[in-house]
C-alpha cells in the first residue's frame, strides 16, 4: 500500500455531513455554557465559512440543555447554505447589515454573535472594508444595547512578532499592517467604546486561522504540495485551531463578557513551521514539496495563554488536524477554493 492509500485513512469523517456535523458538536462545557445564559441568539454574518457550524452547535447545545431559545442567522445568503441552516433548527434573516433600517428590523435577543466582516478583496476597495468592519460595529451596539455580544475580531491586529517570542498577548500593544487589519483595531475600540458607554457587555475573539478542512492554512498548504506549487517561506511560522475548538471556545467567551470589552486570543498552543509542515504533508502524499525563499525572522503568532485559562483547551492538537487534512485531500474531499492568503506580510488581502 502506498503512503496516498494509508493517508486516507487518517481522516475519521466519509462526507461533508459528517464534517459539518462535528465541526458543530456542542461540548458538555458549551451545553453548560448555553444552559446558564438562556435566551434567544443573534448571529450576525453566520453565512460564511465558520458560521453555519457555529449556527448548528448553538441550536444543538440549547436543545441539548432542554432550551426552546431561537437561533437566528443573518446574512446576504449569496451561496448556498440558507435551506441546510433551517434543516437543522436555525431560521435564517436574508439582509445586507449596511443596508439603512435593517438592524432595526431584526429581533431582539439576549446573545449576539458578529462574525460579519471583511478581509479578501480589502485591497482597491478600502471603504468598503472599513464600513463593513468598524462602521458597522456602531450600528450593532446601537441596536443590541445591552444584549452579550461576543464579536470576532483577528490576529492581525498584532502585526508580526518575532518567532522565538512566543507569540501576541492580549496585553501588548496593536500595531496592525495594512488597512484590513486597522479596520479590524477599529472595530475593536467602536465595541470598546460602547461597551464603556452603555454598560453592554462584550467579549473579542483575536482568532488566527480556524481550519476546517475544506479550507484554513494547512489545506492551503497540502493543496500545493499536492500539487506541486511552490510554498513561500517568509512567512515561515504560523498557529492554527481546528473550527470545531475554535467554534466552542468563542461560545464560552460569552461568560467572560464584560465593561471594559474583555480580549482573548483564540487559536492552538502549536507554533507551526511552514516547511515542516509541507515536508509533513509530502511525506504522507509521496511528493517532494518545493519551496521558495527564506523564513522571515518574523511571522504572524499569538499566545493563547489567556484563552486556554478561562475557556479551556482545544480538543483536537496539530498533529491530529494535520492527518485530517491530508486524508481528507488524498479521498479527494471537496476544498471550498478560498485561500487564506496567510503569507501576506504586508497586510494586503
């Protein structure tokens, strides 16, 4: 048996449905979690990649802690996905969020999630960015005064650290690159300054790189060594965390919501090497990764110290995500097409 045949056994899940549904699967923590705050839930931007399965665990947990609260996803629904959320206990809003009146129209509820927001494409269309990520931030604690929001926020708004440094704190100071990631800062201090305001508590989720595996760093690293395509090392060093944790984790966040805004990094405890990892996948798909430049002494990392304190661990470590996603590719699984653009070192997405 060759190493393709035996990599394609390291990958537990035989479809996208069994995919989504442990990417989706509440931890007893979460069901805990759900159980105490009760109410109805608001997920704002839950049509892109992480939020259907965030939707889905929502809906499981509360059903799981003997809750009826209602789970309701916004979105433009530009793809599909509308009609899989409302198979599975989620009713779905279609509505653009910059649209005039349409936050007013929304429901009201006790917990909101904010996953809207902006990142490929923010380059040529700058104003757009910032009104999605910073502007919008406004609007939604205008109208959900009061209610938990836990907003989803990024690692890119460190900027890069040195390697051995073992990643951004949320203590230290932002120094975001390129105007994708200061528009992410911005829509940090407009939850900031809300939250001081009125007195709505708020917690932000720095996530970098949640992998499912149909997208996420590690896939764009096994396609091209798949392949053949040469891998850019400058950005030589990279932390990840499979969606499922990454899922519950931000769900935990919401009894750590807080006046002042609190702050968490949400990502694995691995710093990851770029060419290891490509060697990795090499080694398992019987081709010899090709590589080009230099590691940077530089790169994209944060320290999750925080998180794994007040929310837990994740469950699922690099090593084991690594063979999903080399099974899942050597099975020929669907790939959803939408680099991360990961390497970028100058903030330009």
């Amino acid at each position: 048996m060759d190493a393709v045949e035996l990599v394609r056994g390291k990958v537990p899940f035989d479809s996208e449905a069994a995919l989504e549904a442990a990417l989706s699967e509440p931890t007893p923590e979460v069901v805990e979690t759900l159980g105490r705050l009760g109410g109805d839930w608001v997920i704002l931007g839950v049509g892109g990649k992480m939020g259907p399965s965030l939707a889905r665990m929502v809906r499981r947990a509360l059903d799981a802690a003997g809750l009826s609260g209602r789970v309701i996803g916004v979105s433009r629904f530009t793809g599909r996905g509308r009609e899989a959320l409302e198979a599975h206990g989620v009713e779905t809003i279609a509505a653009d969020l910059l649209e005039p009146g349409v936050l007013e129209r929304l429901p009201d509820a006790a917990n909101v999630i904010v996953m809207a927001g902006r990142k490929f494409g923010s380059t040529g269309d700058e104003p757009a960015t910032w009104a999605q990520n910073a502007w919008l931030a406004g609007w939604v604690c205008r109208r959900y005064r009061g209610s938990r929001v836990v907003a989803f926020s990024t690692g890119n708004v460190y900027g890069l650290v040195p390697v051995g440094s073992g990643g951004s704190r949320e203590e230290d100071a932002p120094e975001p690159v390129g105007e994708y990631a200061m528009s992410c800062l911005g829509r940090e201090r407009i939850y900031e300054f809300f939250a001081r305001r009125d007195g709505t508590p708020v917690a932000l989720i720095r996530l970098n790189y949640a992998t499912d595996l149909r997208y996420g760093v590690l896939v764009d690293l096994a396609r091209r060594v798949w392949v053949g395509e040469p891998i850019e090392l400058a950005m030589g060093y990279f932390n990840t965390i499979w969606q499922g944790d990454a899922n519950a984790l931000a769900l935990r966040a919401f009894e750590h919501v807080s006046v002042p805004a609190w702050v968490v990094n949400v990502t694995g405890p691995e710093r990851l090497s770029v060419r290891e990892v490509a060697r990795r996948f090499g080694a398992w798909f019987g081709v010899e990764p090709r590589f080009a430049g230099e590691e940077a002494g530089t790169a994209l990392l944060s320290d999750a110290t925080r998180c794994y304190r007040a929310l837990g661990r994740p469950r699922v470590d690099a090593d084991r995500l690594m063979e999903w996603v080399a099974g899942w590719m050597a099975s020929g699984g669907r790939l959803l097409n939408k680099p991360t653009h990961f390497e970028s070192r100058d903030g330009r997405f």
